[in-house]
C-alpha cells in the first residue's frame, strides 16, 4: 500500500506548531502560514522536500523521509 502524501496541515503538527487538525486548518485559512515565501490557504497542499514553511515565527524545511513528494526537477 502506497504512503500516503504529507501535506501542510499535517506537516504543522508533525513540527509540534499546532495541536490539533482544527488549529492548523484555522492558523491556514487565516493566512498565517507561508510556504517558500507566499502565503498558501490549502491545508491540503502537498508538500515537497526542500519546501520551506513558516508560520508564527518558526520557519522549517520540510525534510526527507517524512511522506513529502521529491522535489521538483528531482
């Protein structure tokens, strides 16, 4: 069976950054989150390795082995 996807609501919480499915749907509905330098309302937006995420002060890379796409051009 395939692994399913990581996706920017669940790489919010895998950080720790919010406690709940809820919170992080609401902190990225509001515009707060910024992925590689725009802000992104899709809490269901696949991520990429490589991709950079910034919500309330912390900034993360989203790293290898964490169920994200490969990069673009990989």
């Amino acid at each position: 069976m395939p692994m399913p996807i990581l996706t920017l609501d669940q790489f919010l919480k895998q950080q720790g950054w919010v406690a709940t499915g809820g919170h992080a749907k609401l902190v990225i509905q509001e515009g707060e989150v910024i992925v590689n330098g725009e802000v992104d309302l899709r809490r269901g937006r696949k991520m990429r390795v490589g991709d950079v995420v910034e919500w309330n002060g912390e900034r993360a890379e989203v790293p290898e082995g964490s169920g994200a796409l490969p990069p673009l051009g990989a």
